[in-house]
C-alpha cells in the first residue's frame, strides 16, 4: 500500500496558484518526499523534492509541515500544460517508488 | 544529453508467448528501475537494478524477469503471457541510488496482449 493519500482530483483556474497536499503521516525520519507528474500517459516528469525544509525550483515550491506528516506542492501560475496526475511519494534511497493514486489536477482556462 | 530511452514504444503479443522489452539508461546512469502501469492498479513497481545486481523486487510473478548489463541498459522479460500483462511498461534510470537523486522515466512500452 501507498504510504501517502492524496485527494483524487482538484481543478485551478488557469494563472492562479495550485496547491497540491499530500499526507504521509507514517513517514521515517530518513525518508525524502518526492513528487512527480504523468501527463497522458507519458513517463512520470519529477518535479520536486525535500526532506524537512521547504524547497523550491523552477517548476515549483514543496512545503513539508515541521511534524513531515504532510506537505503541500505549489504550482505558483498554473497553466493548461500543468493539466497531469500528481504523485506524492517518500522513499529512503530506493527507486522502490510506491505510487498512490495520485491526485488528477485540471487547470481550467 | 539523451533521455531514457525504451524500444520497442508499442507491441502486440498473442496470450502464452513471451516478449521482451528494453530500456537503455542515460549515459552515466547505473540505475534502472522497472514499473507497470494499468488502469486498474495503477503504477506499480517490477524492479531495480544497480551494477547489473537486482536491488529490489516487486510483488510480481515469476513469470516476469529481468537483468542488467554491464553498460548498465536493462531487459525486461515476460513469459506466458496473459490478458491482464496488457499494460505500460515504464523504466526510469538514476545516476546510483541514493537518498538525494530523482529518477529519469522514458515514455515506456505500451504492450497489448491479444
């Protein structure tokens, strides 16, 4: 099983941030949070990653709470091409990725 | 800087033969990891290579295999196969595993069994 839920589905509208949260309430103090995207079926594109601190890059911001039970992905200025399902996953040093169900986001124009 | 690279893109198998598909890793790569992909269970971890050893193995059956050479590109093999193996088969690759690197998809094998 995963050890993170995400919600399956959220919408933003085209321009305006899209906040992507992600719950790994199990997580071990060695484990780093990943975060990947899949548009249509093409090979999952990595996005981001962070083991305590906030992080950020040219795709985006992850926020990882003090307790590391949840974090959130922030797309700053969403746009159509951001349309993907997102996957949140934590791992230890492994390319065992477990994958959940991710969450589908629509960028609505 | 090539990317993952997966051949063959698309296959069509007939139920009880076997096939075997292939991913050559970034130049530099040493990682290889194999996914598969369904509408019903979603992506779910095959395997993971490193130095041509078998690091880590998913909760698959026998009948699928899988090896890495010494150049680091890696084969993925299925024997017998059913209805259900229809799927997309992804392999993504990494400099070595360790805590603080991502992994390199390519856009995988999109094998259907007839």
């Amino acid at each position: 099983d995963a050890k993170t839920t995400q919600p399956p589905s959220m919408d933003c509208a085209e321009g305006r941030a899209a906040n992507l949260p992600c719950n790994h309430s199990t997580i071990s103090g060695n484990e780093y949070v990943y975060w990947y995207r899949q548009i249509h079926s093409q090979g999952p594109q990595y996005i981001i990653h962070g083991l305590k601190n906030n992080e950020t890059n040219e795709m985006a911001s992850l926020i990882i709470t003090e307790d590391r039970k949840s974090s959130t992905l922030i797309l700053p200025h969403a746009t159509l091409r951001d349309t993907a399902v997102y996957y949140c996953i934590v791992t230890s040093g492994t390319y065992k990725y477990i994958f959940g169900t991710g969450t589908r986001l629509k960028v609505l124009a | 800087k090539a990317g993952v690279t997966q051949t063959p893109r698309y296959l069509i198998k007939t139920r009880g033969q076997q096939v075997t598909l292939s991913c050559s890793p970034i130049s530099g790569h040493r990682s290889v990891s194999w996914y598969q992909q369904t509408p019903g269970q979603g992506l779910q971890f095959l395997f993971e290579y490193f130095s041509e050893t078998q690091r880590n193995k998913g909760n698959f059956p026998g009948r699928f295999s899988g090896r890495q050479f010494s150049n680091s590109r890696s084969e993925m093999n299925v024997s017998t196969l059913e209805l259900g193996d229809s799927a997309l088969y992804l392999c993504a690759s990494s400099p070595m595993p360790q805590v603080n690197t991502e992994a390199f998809f390519g856009q995988g094998t999109r094998l259907t069994v007839v």
